[in-house]
C-alpha cells in the first residue's frame, strides 16, 4: 500500500481556538433557556478537551418545558401563517451573515471541516427560504368538489398538531435541529427539542438567531440529558414525534408514539449505495465518490458505504478514487483547507476501527486509509477504501458511520441493482452515467428514498421542494417539501350542504330519493367528476 500523505495543516496565524469562541460568557448566554437542575459536560473532537459544561433536565425539567411550549403555542399559532413565515426569512438573512460564528461552532462540537460544517449552512438556509415562501401555498384552506357539487362546499383546514417532540442528533447539529423545526414552526407549532448534548450549544445558537429574528421564546423549549433518560420524557408527552438517529432506536420510538396514537417521522440509519456504469466519466465519479463517502468524515446518514463499479472501468476508477483519497487533507482549524475532520467519538472510533480490521483480516485488501491518526487529533482516522468485502464480515452489511467505503465489482446492470437493494436499509443512492435518461431509468428501480444522477447525496437533499426520506429500515415520513410540513398538521374538513340535504326533502319518499340519487350519480360519472 503506497504511504499516505495526509497531514494535519497547522492553523492560519491568529486562527480561533475554542477557548476563543465557546467562552464562559457564550455558554451561559445559550444555556439561559434550558430548564436543568443538573450538570453535564461537552468534549472537543478536535483535543479531547471538556468543551462546555451545560445544564442536565430531569423528568420533571421536561414536564416544565412542555407546559410552557403548549402556553406558548396557542398565541404563535394564532398568528397569521404569512407573519411566521417572515420570521423564517429574517432568520434566513441572519444565518448567512452569521455564518462565521455558526461554522466555528459545528466545527468544534463535531470535529468535521469547515467546508462540510457548510453544508450545513447552505441547508438551513435553502429549508428557511423554501418554507418562509412556500408555507402560506402549502397551508392555505383548500377547496374541494362535495358529494353534490355545488350544493355542497367542501374546505380542507390545516391544523397544527400542538408540541412537536424532537429528538435531534449530534452529527448535523445545525441542520437537523432548526433545519427540521422550521416547518413545524411555520405550521404553527411549539418544539420541545432534545438535541444530543454533544452538540448542543449549535442548537442552542440556532435558537438565539431564530428568537432574534422575531421568534416568541416560548415556543421553541430545549432540553438536554442522556437519551434513556430524557428522550422517552419528550417523546411520551409530544402530539407529533420527529426523531433522527438510529434504527434501533427508532423502532422504540415509534412503539411510543403508537402506543400513544400519535404520529411520528423517524430518520434512520443506511447503507447507502453508488453505482459507477460504464460509460462514466470516470474522473467525475472519482470526485463524486470522496465527496460522497467521506464528507463530514463519514458521519453522514446519507454518505456512501458501498461503491458498485463495472469492472470494466473498476481498475481505472479505483486507481484515479484511491489517489485522490490518499491525498485528502486532515486538520482541527476553524478555517478552510483541510478536506476531512474527525470523528465525534470514541465510539465512532472504535466501530471503524473494528470494521476495518475484522475485513482485513477476513481477506479484504486496504486500498487507501486504513490507520488511525492520533498524530492530527485523537479521534481521526484516515479515509479509508476497502476491496474485496465479503459477507459475514461487518462493513459488508452493518452501517459503519465513519470514512469507510466498499468496493465492490458488476458486470450487468440488473445485478447491479439487485447488489444495492439487497440491504434492508433504504435511504439514499447514487447513478453515475453519461447517460441521463438511463441513469434516471435505473433510479427509479433502486430502493431508496433519495436517488442522485452523477452526484452522491446533495442534489437530493438541497432540492427542498422534493420529498426526502427514507424506505425499509431507514425510516418513515419524509422531510422536505408538502410532506415535510404537512406532517405538523392535522388535515380538517368542512363541509356546508345547502338548499337541499342528503336525505328525501321536498315531499319525496324514500324510493324516489334513491332513484333521484341513482340518476345523479350516473350523471356525475359520465362528466368525469372526481
């Protein structure tokens, strides 16, 4: 295996540090609205060092904070839907002029680079512009044809659900906090929101801007704590669940909400494939493929984990993709330039770590990557391109959730798909073709719930009027879109009947009532009524 060149770049002169940017006065200034009688603790990725000490809810600390989101609820949602959404859009302008701030901290709480912490950025952002212009649209009464048009008039009301129940977690702490509250909020929701305390202090400073930006305090509660602790005393007290993590989780969740008859949306886990077909361009999917696999180091539940190339192609591919993995930069500056972090965790660490090495010592090869890199931060470990994965071993099946990726090859397409669909998971894929009908034609037989053509994961996922979620094990409900906020909603109808009921009026007995009602329907299906 050729040596890697990664390396750790050494900060620019006079660059942030964290004691620079998450100081005791910041700390205290966005834990100001947590209710917790305890104290908890949050550690950099980059060192190891305790970053933050933050205040732990109890049960009743949950209890508290739902009491005040319903109170505060009932005047947001009395708001006209055009006044929550201007909120939306002042938060929009806030957010990219404080990005700085924003990228500084994701970047401290979770180790990734800069540029993935970014992402981030540009998808709140696009979800705060699309629903503070489209949430009047997707809200508004709807007219509808009754039983006996226009005799008839049928209206579809939205309605709130009440306390929206998140769990949000630590790998996209920007986005998949206020990036999925946004809806719910503009639909005229509260949040009472868990997110992991890993990242919590991101959460909390999405919640300064948007409270900034017109927001009511009260609707927006944050509480902090263990997930076995504090995330069932969200999920049991909530109208609506949304949570985002693991499947096995996941499952506990919507055994909750079941068990409550109440709905929930659930982001789950993935094993996500990239098909590379012949006629690629192979240069173009060797980039796709690091931006794909290694983004946010991994830590992605739409990142790829398995690369599924025609094999005649398969040797140039990988030769031009393990260069350009090899020469990946690794770095802890609050600044652009490294083009990976780290992981968040020693568990992270620790499930990679054995991923790859139950592979390779199963008979997998190391193509690039492979190590650990406490030399660059204790959590880092080096993209890595695994070929020759077979089952049983682990990578070949389980999520790994870090910079990892399989190799595998195909020599007919329909095998191919049967290879990407033979996981239960289901969330997002990848088709690389110069063809795009036919990569297209391909997408539409993949199991998953977002599929990109000659990209990896962000067309998907930044087309926010396009539905995103997961099918099988990855998840229900979708974010994004109608369904992304309409699931904060409970659908109402309202129909007024005029001049004549449903039922024998104007002298007439039962028998002519149903022969008048006979003849009105013939009538209304040769006019193709719906």
């Amino acid at each position: 295996m050729t040596e890697s060149r990664h390396s750790n770049p050494l900060a620019p002169a006079g660059a942030r540090t964290a004691a620079d940017v998450v100081t005791p006065a910041l700390v205290a200034r966005l834990t100001a609205g947590v209710t917790g009688s305890g104290s908890t603790v949050s550690h950099a990725p980059f060192t190891g060092e305790v970053l933050a000490h933050l205040p732990e809810s109890t049960p009743e600390d949950v209890a508290a904070a739902f009491e005040r989101a319903r109170e505060a609820q009932r005047h947001w949602a009395a708001r006209p839907v055009r006044e929550r959404a201007g909120v939306l859009l002042r938060f929009h302008d806030l957010v990219l002029r404080r990005q700085s701030d924003i990228l500084d901290l994701i970047q401290l709480e979770t180790g990734k680079a800069r540029l993935h912490a970014h992402e981030e950025v540009q998808a709140v952002a696009v979800a705060a512009r699309h629903y503070g212009r489209s949430a009047p649209a997707y809200l508004r009464p709807k007219r509808h044809t009754g039983v006996i048009p226009t005799l008839t008039r049928v209206t579809e009301l939205r309605r709130p659900r009440g306390v929206v129940g998140q769990i949000a977690p630590w790998n996209y702490p920007f986005e998949l906090s206020v990036g999925d509250a946004l809806p719910a909020f503009v639909a005229g929701n509260a949040v009472v929101m868990k997110p992991d305390t890993q990242t919590a202090l991101t959460a909390l400073l999405a919640r300064e801007l948007l409270i900034e930006a017109g927001f009511p305090e009260g609707v927006w509660q944050v509480v902090l704590g263990e997930g076995p602790v504090v995330g069932p005393e969200v999920t049991d007290r909530a109208d609506y669940v949304s949570f985002t993590g693991s499947t096995r989780t996941g499952r506990e969740v919507a055994r909750s909400a079941a068990a409550r008859l109440v709905g929930c949306s659930l982001e789950l886990g993935g094993k996500n494939a990239m098909l590379v077909l012949r006629d690629a361009d192979i240069e173009k999917a060797a980039a796709g493929a690091v931006r794909g696999c290694f983004s946010s180091a991994g830590q992605l539940c739409i990142s790829i984990e398995r690369l599924y190339v025609h094999a005649s192609v398969a040797d140039d591919f990988l030769v031009r993709f393990a260069a350009r993995t090899r020469a990946m930069r690794l770095g802890t500056a609050l600044a652009y330039g490294a083009d990976m972090g780290s992981l968040v965790s020693e568990k992270q660490l620790e499930t990679v770590t054995r991923h790859v090495e139950e592979a390779v010592a199963k008979g997998a090869t190391l193509v690039a990557g492979g190590r650990h890199r406490p030399d660059a931060g204790p959590l880092f470990y080096e993209p890595t391109i695994l070929d020759g994965v077979e089952p049983p071993m682990a990578v070949c099946t389980e999520e790994t959730f870090g910079p990892v990726v399989s190799v595998y090859r195909f020599t007919d397409e329909d095998e191919a798909v049967r290879l990407a669909n033979s996981t239960p998971f289901g969330l997002n894929a990848s088709v690389w073709t110069a063809d795009g009908r036919r990569g297209r034609q391909i997408a539409a037989r993949l199991k998953a719930g977002t599929v990109n053509v000659n990209e990896a994961y962000a067309a998907a996922y930044g087309s926010a009027q396009a539905p995103m979620g997961g099918m099988g094990d990855s998840g229900l409900g979708r974010r994004h879109g109608s369904e992304g906020i309409l699931k904060y909603t409970e659908a109402q109808t309202v129909a007024q009947q005029r001049v004549m009921p449903l039922g024998p009026a104007f002298g007439m007995d039962d028998e002519k009532y149903t022969r008048l009602m006979t003849g009105g329907l013939r009538a209304l299906k040769a006019l193709r009524l719906r």
